[in-house]
C-alpha cells in the first residue's frame, strides 16, 4: 500500500468517525427530551411512507409528501427552535476529557459522607436544598451566573449556606469535585408532564438540570423533608439517607476505573461486612 493511499484511507475513517460521533451526541440528547423524540418519531414516520408511496406507486400521497419533506426541514427549524437550542447548548458543554476532577476512592466516600450527612441534619428541621453535583458535562454556565465560593466540601457548610436565614440559601449550590464551587445558582425547570403537581420549584428545577446534563441533583423537601435524587432525567422521591448514599457512590465511580481502585473498593466492602 501506497503512502498515498494510506493516508486517503485514515482520512475516510476519520470522516466516518466524525459523523458517528456526531449521530451518537445528538441521538444522546435526543433520549433525555421528550419533545424531540417524538418529532425523530415523525420524521421517521414520514420517511416510511414515502418509501411505501414509491414502492406501491400511490402519487398522490406521494405527491404531498414531496412538499412535506421539502419544506419539512425549514419548518423543524422555526418550531422547534428551542429544542435544537438545547442540544448544541448540551453538545457545547459536554467535557470530552472527562470530568472536572476523577475522585479517588477516599476521596468520594468523604464527599458523599458530608453531603449525605447534611441532608440528614436539613430532613429532621426541613430545610429546604437543591445540590448540583457537576459529573462530565460542565455547570460553568450556571457557575458564571451564580455567586462564587469554591471552597472544601463539609455537612457544616452546606447546612449554613441553606439555612433560611443566609443570603445564600436561593437556588441551588454546585459542586465541582471535592469542592463547594457556588450558591445561590439558578437552573430550567422541567415542563415532564409526568412529575407530580405537588412537588415544587427545587424538584422541577432539579430534574430540569439532570435533562440537560449528566449531573446529580439532590433536593431535601422544605414541606415534607424528603429527600430525593434526580439523574438522567428521572427523579427518584422520598428515598433513605442509605439509598441516596447507594446512588451518590454509583453516580460519582469513574466510568473506567483502574485496578488498584477496584481492589480498593472490594476491600471497603469486604471491611464492612
């Protein structure tokens, strides 16, 4: 083989990479919004009729979907502007070399002992709290709008910044890592037909976020003290401080962890039991 055509054929596996990469991100985004898979649906939908209406020859269904599809395209752009927004905004804050901070072993059990531990002491004087843990899509935008701290994680602190009181307890905290990085941060609420009425802004709030990113949302209930957990576009209500704690440690593990920190794991259990 040819320097020549080694090199032509490392350019067409790279275009071929590139327009996978770009199907898999957008088809990504599509799962977690409602709106857009249904109009993938209609596209779809769309597209095979117009393959029956060529195959069986019927014209006139033929010929309406020729306009349709002609100018379906334009018209995807106008109304559904605000879902396409919100895919390339997801695309854009997506982090390809992984998350703010990969977390040793130690160092994740401390962070979800102390926000864990916070939540517990704000359940019992209900104490309303939304906590926005960043995983490998970045909160820098919502960090940008928000009041800056940036400063070691501790139930303390969290339990102070949500105390009715502070001037910090609006909104929501962000957490980068092992480190408190803002308050008072503001995020989309979601419009999922399917959450119940009875929950309010901090509950709506946190799975809007957990829609358009891949973070973890908490939220301790002011009214009821509950506690629940939003991840992947799911809200999971009223849980225990362990069930919360089983979701923390399984949201913030690596993605490929090493063997070392596998051992390590395996080790912390076997100490448990």
């Amino acid at each position: 083989m040819s320097f020549a055509s080694a090199v032509e054929l490392i350019k067409a596996f790279v275009d071929v990479l590139l327009v996978w990469l770009v199907f898999y991100y957008v088809l990504k985004s599509l799962r977690k919004n409602v709106k857009m898979v249904l109009l993938f649906k209609g596209i779809l939908i769309i597209l095979g009729l117009k393959i029956l209406s060529d195959v069986f020859d019927l014209v006139t269904i033929g010929f309406l979907l020729n306009y349709v599809i002609e100018w379906g395209v334009l018209a995807i752009i106008v109304i559904f502007q605000p879902e396409i927004r919100n895919v390339l905004e997801q695309l854009g804050r997506s982090q390809l070399l992984g998350r703010h901070k990969v977390l040793t072993v130690d160092e994740r059990e401390k962070v979800v002992y102390e926000i864990v531990t916070a939540m517990d002491a704000m359940k019992k004087t209900r104490t309303g709290a939304l906590i926005i843990i960043e995983r490998d899509n970045s909160l820098n935008d919502y960090i940008e709008k928000s009041k800056k701290i940036y400063a070691d994680i501790s139930s303390e602190l969290l339990v102070t910044i949500f105390f009715p009181n502070n001037p910090l307890h609006d909104g929501g905290v962000i957490i980068q890592g092992d480190k408190i990085t803002s308050a008072r941060a503001v995020f989309p609420t979601s419009d999922n037909l399917k959450i119940s009425k009875r929950l309010g802004t901090r509950h709506r709030a946190a799975l809007g976020i957990s829609e358009l990113t891949d973070c973890i949302s908490l939220v301790v209930s002011e009214e009821t003290g509950r506690l629940s957990v939003a991840m992947d576009g799911e809200l999971h209500y009223n849980l225990s401080s362990d069930e919360v704690k089983l979701l923390l440690l399984e949201g913030l593990r690596p993605k490929k962890m090493n063997f070392d920190e596998e051992e390590e794991d395996e080790d912390n259990v076997d100490e448990d039991k």
